[in-house]
C-alpha cells in the first residue's frame, strides 16, 4: 500500500538530529583543539647546513611566462597562484577548450603572471603522485619493507582501526585510511626519529616523534594520524587555491610559489608545524626531507607517472538509496575523512518515526556498478572500475553502515543493490544516516568544489559558507541541507 505523502512528512519532520557526521578526528571547521598548540617544538640539532634555494625576480604585471601543466592542475586554482583570471590565461591558450576540467599533464602553457613579494622557493620535493595512496604505491607493502629495515620500527606495536598493528603495518593503515603514500609517512617517521635505520629510537616515541608537541597528540600512533591529516589539509588547500600564504616558523609570510606542486606545498606546511626557523630551513632543502626519502626508496622525479589525467570526469552515478524513495541531505561537503580540507564527502539519512541513532529499515546502495574492495569499522569502499585496488580508478567510500549489515569483501553489485544500513556506527554521528565521499586513482576528490563537483542523479553538489551547509542543484530546482532534516531537504531518487 503506498504511503501517503502526510505520513512521509511526518516521519522526517519528528527526525531529530540526523546527521552529525564526524569520522575519528574529524570536527566541523578549521581550528584544531585549543591543547594543540600549548607546546612549541623543540629545536632540532642540525649538522648540515642546506645549500641555498634557488628564487624568483619580479616580473612585470601581465607577464607571459612559460608554465607546463602539473596533474591535477584546474584555471580555478591556477588563476589564484598567478595572481590572475582565468579569462586571461583561456585568452593567452585558446587551444584549452571550453569545457576542460583537469589540466592535460606536460600541456605547454603561458600564463599572464601579477608579481606577489615574500614568493618562497620554486624547488620540489616530491610529485603528487607519490603523495597520495595511489597507483605509484601498488606493489608496495609497508609492514614487509620495514620488517627488513634495522630500525626501531619494525618491533612498535600500536593500536588503530581495533587492531594491535606492527609499525609497519600500522603506517600503512593510516596511510590507506586518509589515502596518503605509506612511503611518504615512512619517510617522515625515519627523517624524524631514525624508525627505518636506528635500533634504538633517537627521541621518545611515547611523546612527541614526529616532531609536533601537542599534549593531545602523544605517541606515534597520534603523531601519524595527526601528520597524515595535515598533509591532506595543505594538499588539496593547494590544489583548490585556498592555500595562499605560510607563516614560517621565523614569522615571515611566503606565498607558495605559482609553479610548486601540491606535495611540496602540503610539506612545507607540516614543517612549519614541526620545525624551528634553522630545521625548517634544512626539512624544506634538497639535504633535508628530500634526501631521506632518496635515500629510503630512491629518485622520486625518476619516471614520474601522472595520476590525474587531462579532462577528467565523474562517471554517470545514482542517489545513494532506492529509486522512488525520499531521503534527507543532511550533509553538504565537508571532511571525508579526519578534519578540515578535503571536504570530499555528503550526507543522507532515510526517514523514521524514531529521533537520533534509530536502526534504518532501508539500505544504503551503490551508486553504480562495482564490487567491494575493501571494508573498515562500519565502512566500505565501492570500486568501480573493477579491480579490487582502491588506489586504482573511481572509488565511493560509505561510511556510518552498520557492521552486521555490510556486502561482503569481494561483492561484485550494480548499481541500486543494497549496501548497508544506515547507521551512528564507525566515527562521531548524532543520528542514522550514511557518509559517502569519492577518489580517483587515490585523491579525494572535493563534493562542492570546482569542475569536479559530486554529481549523483543530475544532482550537483554545491559548497555552503561552512562544512555541511550547501545544496544540491539541478535543472533550478534547489534542495538545502540540514542536521534536522526539515521539508526542504528531501531528495527523492529517480527511477532508472
């Protein structure tokens, strides 16, 4: 018997408080806790004095300069580090076509450049590529290479994800979980307190060792998370444009320079967070960082493979539940995994007579076809493309299905088959509803920002002035997100 459009009303409006998303770590904005910042870093003893960086010299305003694309690249973004528009760079490259989205990597460019002081070094220390947990990490296992490293790590023990983890396999764990290369935290962990190469750990690993001196943050375990979310926090902040500016840890404002890719941005963030003026200096140098992570795995420039290819697109997906159903947005973009940038991920919850963590009687779905690659604590990650790699292709992560309720590994499902049921399980939730969040080739890719905004039904995803405020918009027609679930956030999915 159908149910009247009265009773549906109803049930969404006595929903109380549904959709409070907050995966570990994560809160609503910027700010991290006010305990985070109590402590300065101690200084670091440095016996190499790092060579010089090379710099730039002013141009005049409007200036052609030569600029080969990056991956990843946007106008968006690249209009901001220029100093520029994006009507004039289409102007000065009219071979970009109208509706580019990502930037053809090795495109030749000349971009009209506004001259900023205080621009920082144009030296690179990784690409993006190896930044995040992507194809370039395929082949890779973390927990074997630092079982044959003489280093203190190979015998940690910690705790993540409900699980007692060797140090390897503890790094790799997180490294998946915010997809961030477990190379790359290696690298971190041996640069920091020798994990890979000393027996016997050069600073106390129960405090502070990875160098940030946060009473809240102790232990390698916090360190590595806390290091793994600001890493992606100055990544995509770079990538979106939104990363203007660094306060070094000598007080000088430097303004990345336009041709710095997104990892080094994102590091030279992390070290002014964990370094002094003089190790700043030295983490930031060809001698520093860059040479451990040469030293452990090698010339990173060598035979670098892009990972965001020219003009990519969203494939075509479905509204996360069931054709002629109403749910409720009741999460614009925000955080898809721990706090701040990337804001990747949206919420729906499923109507219900019962107010915050009520059992859900309808699934959550896939968006498209796939199979389930990999599930977590009240999580899993749909792969489309068919691999069983999450670092591979399209990806949608769900998070907040109950565990008793989850596909099983391996599930090979199409699109509108159940997944999940909603829940307040995995994370921080005040009410039953589901977390899903997208990546490609293991970038997180923003809900509501740029060229590449969420798109489920023809519905487009569309950032509100904070995390979990915007819409979804369509053909004019507009639905606002709200915790509350109120009238006018339901969304009815369209049939096939």
């Amino acid at each position: 018997m159908a149910v009247s459009k009265r009773v549906i009303l109803i049930s969404f409006l006595i929903l109380s408080l549904l959709a409070g998303c907050m995966p570990p770590d994560m809160d609503l904005g910027w700010e991290d806790d006010p305990y985070e910042q109590e402590l300065t870093p101690e200084p670091t003893p440095t016996e190499v004095m790092p060579t010089p960086l090379p710099t730039r010299e002013p141009f005049l305003p409007g200036t052609l300069v030569d600029y080969t694309a990056q991956t990843g690249d946007t106008l968006e973004a690249l209009a901001v580090r220029f100093n520029t528009t994006v009507q004039e760079i289409r102007e000065a490259n009219p071979i970009i076509p109208n509706d580019t989205t990502t930037m053809p990597p090795g495109m030749p460019m000349q971009i009209p450049i506004y001259y900023q002081p205080a621009w920082g070094t144009p030296y690179q220390i990784i690409p993006d590529s190896l930044f995040i947990n992507g194809p370039a990490q395929i082949g890779f296992d973390a927990g074997d290479f630092v079982r044959e490293q003489p280093g203190w790590l190979k015998n940690y023990k910690g705790y993540f994800d409900g699980k007692n983890l060797s140090g390897g396999d503890l790094v790799a764990a997180i490294g998946e979980q915010y997809s961030v290369s477990p190379r790359l935290l290696l690298a971190l962990v041996e640069y920091y307190a020798g994990g890979l190469t000393d027996p016997e750990p050069r600073v106390d690993v129960d405090r502070y060792p990875l160098g940030y001196r946060s009473s809240t943050h102790q232990g390698l375990t916090n360190q590595l998370i806390w290091t793994a979310n600001k890493l992606n926090n100055g990544y995509y902040a770079f990538r979106l444009g939104r990363l203007t500016s660094l306060d070094l840890p000598d007080g000088r404002l430097v303004v990345p320079d336009p041709w710095q890719n997104a990892a080094t941005v994102a590091l030279h963030n992390l070290f002014t967070l964990t370094n002094t003026p003089q190790s700043f200096d030295l983490a930031v140098s060809g001698e520093g960082f860059a040479r451990t992570y040469r030293e452990l795995f090698g010339d990173p420039w060598a035979n670098v493979e892009p990972h965001i290819p020219a003009s990519l697109h969203q494939p075509v997906l479905t509204l996360p539940f069931r054709p002629g159903h109403a749910w409720a947005y009741t999460g614009g973009p925000h955080t898809g995994w721990g706090t701040g940038l990337p804001f990747s991920a949206v919420d729906f919850a499923p109507p219900s007579t019962q107010s915050g963590c009520a059992a859900a009687s309808e699934p959550a779905t896939a968006v498209a076809d796939g199979v389930i690659a990999r599930r977590g604590d009240a999580s899993l990650w749909l792969d489309l493309d068919g691999d069983g790699d999450i670092r591979t292709g399209w990806v949608v992560f769900y998070l907040h299905l109950a565990n008793s309720s989850l596909a099983p590994l391996g599930k090979e499902v199409k699109a509108g088959d159940p997944l999940g049921l909603p829940s307040c399980e995995g994370g921080s939730a005040t009410g039953t509803h589901v977390h899903i969040a997208r990546m490609y080739n293991g970038e997180w890719i923003p809900a509501g920002s740029g060229v590449l905004a969420f798109q489920m039904d023809g519905w487009v995803a569309v950032d509100g002035e904070e995390p979990y405020k915007g819409f979804l918009v369509r053909y004019g027609e507009e639905v606002r997100a709200s915790t509350g679930s109120d009238r006018m956030s339901h969304i009815s999915a369209s049939a096939p």
